[in-house]
C-alpha cells in the first residue's frame, strides 16, 4: 500500500513539473533579441535595389542603411508593426512582401483561391462524370452478355450468311472462302 501511495506522489509531483515546463516553454513567449527582431522585420521588407530579395538578405547598401534604420527605431521602443508602417508610408505598398488585402492587390490573394476551388469542382465534375459513365458500361456490357448466350449452331449460321454476303460483293472475300474450303 505504501508503495503505491509512494508511486502516486512521485507520478503527480512528476506531472506537476512536467506541466509547469510546459506553460514555460509553449505558453510563454521567448523573448528574442533585438537582431532576431531586425531580422524579422527586414524579411518582411522588399530590397528595392535587388529583384526578389528581402532587406534582410540583401547585401545592398539600401538594405544596409534600412536595416540600421530598423534597430534605431526598435531600439526607441517602436513596435515591428509601426516600423514596418514606417517605410510602407515612406515607399509605398511595393515595398511590402505580402501585399494588404485592398485594391488591386486583393486579386494577388484572392485569383490563386479561386482557381484552386475551381480546380477541385471540376475535379469532382469530372470524376463523378467518369463514375458514371462507367456504371452505365457496365450495365451496358451486362446487357451485351446475352450474346454469348446465343448457341454455337446459330453463331456459324450467322458467320456463314455474313460470309457470303460479303464474297458477293467483294472479289477479296470470295478468295478468303474458296481458300478456306
């Protein structure tokens, strides 16, 4: 009974901890140094100077000076949001690697979505399509076994008469029939 007793505490106290690393790690936000929060700002600036690269990347001397402009501002206990509003006012919304959701940047976000359903509902068009199509050859081909049905006598009949049918109009099958017999 006593170990048992003994176990239970050491489970809770187990559980206990283990819970309060938990809210430590996960629940509460780490706190990042001022270069991960300049990093983390430029990345969601455009280099004006280079095509396709992020203030962050760049080894531009634009990019150098925003980046000194970004821990300045930072560092005067403006938030990520206000500094990046900063050179959105300054530059305008090109500077922006996600454009805002207005105007006719809302078509950057909103054609990719559309065409992604409408892929998937003629998607879905067509494999019903296909579905039934299916089903109704295979009722069809059900339909059609009927004629393995049909007695062999009568198969030779019907091959005979389209034999002679055909040799009377045509010289090439009148040679297939005399050949054969």
């Amino acid at each position: 009974m006593r170990r048992r007793r003994s176990l239970l505490v050491l489970l809770a106290a187990a559980a206990i901890v283990g819970s309060i690393w938990l809210y430590v790690f996960l629940v509460t936000p780490r706190q990042q140094t001022l270069d991960q929060r300049v990093h983390d700002v430029a990345s969601q600036l455009k280099c004006l100077v280079c095509q396709g690269e992020s203030v962050a990347d760049s080894p531009a001397t634009l990019s150098q000076q925003m980046r000194g402009i970004i821990r300045q501002q930072l560092q005067s206990g403006k938030s990520e949001q206000e500094v990046i509003q900063y050179f959105e006012s300054r530059y305008g919304d090109r500077i922006l690697w996600s454009p805002p959701w207005q105007g006719f940047a809302l078509l950057a976000w909103l054609v990719p979505i559309a065409l992604l359903l409408g892929g998937t509902l003629l998607l879905f068009i067509v494999l019903r399509d296909w579905q039934t199509r299916s089903a109704k050859g295979l009722t069809e081909h059900n339909e059609g076994t009927e004629l393995e049905n049909i007695d062999e006598r009568e198969l030779e009949h019907y091959q005979q008469q389209l034999e002679q049918d055909l040799a009377t109009e045509d010289v090439i099958f009148t040679r297939r029939g005399t050949e054969a017999d």
